[in-house]
C-alpha cells in the first residue's frame, strides 16, 4: 500500500487513524487493504506495548 508521502510523515502527529485501499483482482474479486495505527489495548497485557500509540479512550 503507498500512502502520499505527506500524509505518511505527518500520520504519528495527526488524529488519522488509518488507511484504507481496495484493489482490483481478477475475476471480479477485490482485496480490501487496511492501514491502522496499533493503539495500547484498555486492558492490561502481558505483551510489551511500549511502542503502541496512546489509546484515545484514555486521553480526555
């Protein structure tokens, strides 16, 4: 998936939160592609997600 390289470099500091395409296959048959940040989960986890976006139901 290309994302305009503006969008791309601005993506960390905006409220986008992701990204969609759907391409053509053959056939007829369509891939449908999403792009999305990964937010910290509401409940607590055993997995690291110290390099996860901030979750926006958090913030107030």
């Amino acid at each position: 998936m290309m994302v305009p390289e503006t969008q791309g470099k601005n993506w960390f500091h905006d409220n986008t939160v992701g990204f969609e395409h759907e391409m053509e296959l053959p056939e007829g048959k369509k891939l449908h592609l999403l792009l999305e940040k990964d937010f910290t989960c509401l409940e607590n986890r055993a997995e690291d997600q110290s390099d996860n976006y901030p979750n926006p139901k958090l913030q107030h």
